[in-house]
C-alpha cells in the first residue's frame, strides 16, 4: 500500500481515481543505496502538498508507505503541541523509551527554530 501527494496526481494521475491506480516504485535498502526490484503497491490514500525540504521548495510528487513496509535507519516525528514545546521534550522522550530504550532522540527543534534555520 502507499499514499500520494496532491502534486503526484496532478502529475501523473491527473484524469483517474487515483484510489484505483496502482504504482511501480523501486525497492531501496534501507539507507538507500541499493536499488532493488521494482514493487507494486496499491494507493489507499491522498495527502495535501508539504513542503519537506522548505518553505522554498515547489510541490514535488512524493510516495508514501507504511514504516513496516520500508523501515529506515532513522525516523522523524512532528508532535504540536499547547503552549511552549519546549515544555513537551521531555514527555516525547519518555513515550519513545516505551517503544524501544534504546532509540535516541536528536536533533529536538521547535518549528519556529526549522522554519529559521531554513530561511536563514
């Protein structure tokens, strides 16, 4: 199974249901130098346009899949949050640590400390 983004069926699904499409995408190791066998997965879902890479990057077309379909050796996680975030790190790390102890949490930012980062 995998989702899609907005740009990906206005690029390539832009006249089908994409719910009924199916996509052939390459199989990757999990830190992604190899290239494997091209796999098939169903489309169950559509997602609205973000901007990964920064606030100046254009929409780009992106597949999606579950983490157990492709685990990777690292993962990020957005949390929003009430009042300060800043307020909220430690109980982030303390739900972490009941999914494995042994993850570590790293580069922690607020997004008002990305979105400056990525502007300056």
């Amino acid at each position: 199974m995998a989702m899609v983004n907005e740009a990906f069926v206005r690029q390539y699904l832009p006249n089908v249901d994409p719910l009924t499409q199916q996509v052939f995408v390459p199989q990757f190791d999990p830190v992604g130098t190899k290239i494997g066998s091209p796999v098939t997965r169903q489309i169950v879902g559509v997602f609205h346009d973000v901007r990964n890479m920064g606030p100046r990057q254009a929409d780009v077309p992106e597949i999606d899949v579950p983490f157990w379909q492709f685990p990777l050796a690292f993962a990020a996680v957005a949390a929003h949050t009430s009042g300060d975030p800043r307020n909220a790190i430690k109980d982030l790390a303390a739900a972490m640590q009941t999914v494995d102890p042994d993850l570590p949490l790293i580069q922690v930012q607020t997004m008002q400390e990305v979105v400056s980062l990525t502007l300056a």
